[in-house]
C-alpha cells in the first residue's frame, strides 16, 4: 500500500508536469493584440474614407477572425501623438555608385521636406551604425547632405541577411512609439531595398533573419517602401510586399510618388483582433473591402 506521502509527491509531479506542458503550449501562442494597419485608395489613388469595420473582412491563415479595434486616422487628427506621420528614409551607401548621389540626395530631401511639425521623421545610411531612427528634420538634412554613395562597390556589407537584420532592429526602436504606421523608405538598388524571401532550408541565418525581420515589423506597425533605382528580380515575395509596402520604380518625376508616401503614412484604417491559436513561425493576412474600384494595402504575414 501506498503511504500519503507517496500519493501526495505522486501527484504533485503530476501537477508539475502538465503545468510544465500546459506552459510549453502557451509559448507559442501570441496572446497579443494584432494590429493591422490598411491603406485604401481609389482608382486615382486618393485616400477611400467613410469606411466602417463591417466593410473590411480579415482573415489570418485562412480563417476569419473577428474585429475588436477599428480606428480611421488621418493626419489632420488632433491626437498628434498617435495619428502624426512616422518616416524613416533609409540610403544605400552599398551598391549606389557615385554618380547616383545629386539624384539620391535630391530625391531624399524632397520626402523629407514634406514633414510637419507633428510628424517624426529621420534618416539612416546602410553602413553608418551610430545614425539611429530617431532625430527631426534638421538632423534628417544633415544625413541627407552627408550621404556619398558606395565608396567601395559592392562592399562585403549588405547582404540580405544584414538587411533583414537592419528592419529587426528599426522596428524593435520604434516599437515603443505608439500604435501610429511607420514606413520604411529605402531608396537604392534592389539588393538592399527588396529583399525577397528565401526557401526555408536555402541555408545560413537567412530564414531565421526573415521571421524576425516580418514578426518585428508587424509588432511595430512597420511597412518597407522601395524606391528602385533598376526594376528588382521577380524571384518571390520580397520584405516590401510581406510588410505592407510598395515598390516604386525608377520615374522621370519621384514628387507624386513622394507625396503618396506621406498620404499613406496619414490615412490609414487600423484593425485589432485577437489571433488565433498556432504554433506556426509566421502567418498569413488578408484583407478585403466591400468596395468596387478599391486598391487595398495591407501586411501579408506577421510572426507569432
């Protein structure tokens, strides 16, 4: 016969036991909100508004969930602190040769220029590891005015797996500033602005770099924008289009490309709703709008 001693150890590392298993499962289960900022524009691409949260259905990995937040912000609000413009312009100082560098800065100054006094602006170059995405207008220009290009072509830096890690780490700093979108816009060539996504067994740090990069741009509400200087190789899904983002291509005028840039960052729609369980590395969303004509711009994964 068993001694109540016995039983009782019995059972507690029976309770241990499932708790222990009860917590592994959990781990992989995101209990956070998920926000999904979506962009919706008309034929001409002005900003659709006067949408309700009955017209949009989202689904995640193919099944519907349900909204739990739904906010319409433009960048006319008056809460500045959530609704203000959030832009990082990032420069390829990597692969964009020295003759491309008047037309860069050009390009780079015009965006940044278009900044209001409510909006958080700044400005990196790839290989200056001290220009963090924080700073004002003025600090912004003086990047801006100091970028010259690849001083060594093709240098060793710049591999996908550093461009990925370069999205990581913007978005783990601008995490902490709010619910408002954030984008990304990185002009150069498509090595460093387009980023595509790679067979999970192509080897290397490659697919772990990816799921973080994705998990911790959605976390952050961080869309990449690609402003190419040559059209990107059309080898699967890049960073731009997972995050949110647009590819714009090389244009005789970058200004109305430009201004829709800042338009997208202040009119946007933001969804909330509780994920479903899963143990899957990433997940697929979808957005559609019960609207005829409508161009829809939306995350296409998150991580978990």
């Amino acid at each position: 016969m068993k001694s109540g001693r016995t039983i009782v150890a019995a059972a507690l590392v029976a309770f241990l036991g499932a708790s222990s298993s009860a917590q592994k499962t959990r781990s992989f289960q995101n209990i956070d909100l998920v926000d999904v900022d979506v962009v919706v524009t008309d034929g001409d691409g002005r900003p659709v508004t006067g949408l309700t949260k009955e017209d949009f259905d989202i689904r995640e990995d193919g099944k519907p969930v349900t909204l739990q937040t739904f906010v319409a912000r433009t960048a006319t609000d008056a809460a500045a602190d959530e609704t203000g413009r959030s832009v990082v312009i990032l420069l390829d100082d990597v692969t964009m040769p020295r003759e491309s560098v008047n037309a860069i800065k050009a390009i780079a100054t015009y965006l940044a220029m278009q900044a209001r006094s409510t909006d958080d602006l700044s400005v990196l170059r790839f290989r200056e590891p001290d220009d963090e995405p924080f700073g004002d207008l003025e600090h912004a220009l003086a990047r801006i005015s100091q970028y010259q290009g690849a001083l060594v072509r093709y240098a060793p830096a710049g591999s996908p797996e550093d461009v990925l890690k370069l999205v990581s780490s913007v978005s783990r700093k601008l995490e902490s500033t709010g619910r408002r979108r954030k984008i990304l816009v990185c002009i150069g060539s498509p090595r460093i602005c387009s980023v595509t996504q790679l067979n999970r067994f192509s080897g290397g740090t490659f697919y772990d770099d990816w799921v973080e990069a994705v998990g911790a741009a959605a976390r952050a509400n961080l869309s990449v924008y690609s402003l190419l200087a040559a059209p990107p190789r059309v080898l699967g899904e890049s960073i731009v289009d997972v995050t949110g983002g647009t590819i714009f291509r090389n244009a005789s005028d970058f200004r109305p490309i430009l201004d829709r840039i800042w338009q997208d960052a202040g009119h946007h729609y933001l969804l909330g709703y509780w994920p479903p369980a899963s143990s899957k590395e990433l997940h697929s969303i979808s957005v559609k709008v019960a609207r005829k004509g409508v161009h829809v711009l939306a995350r296409r994964l998150r991580g978990n």
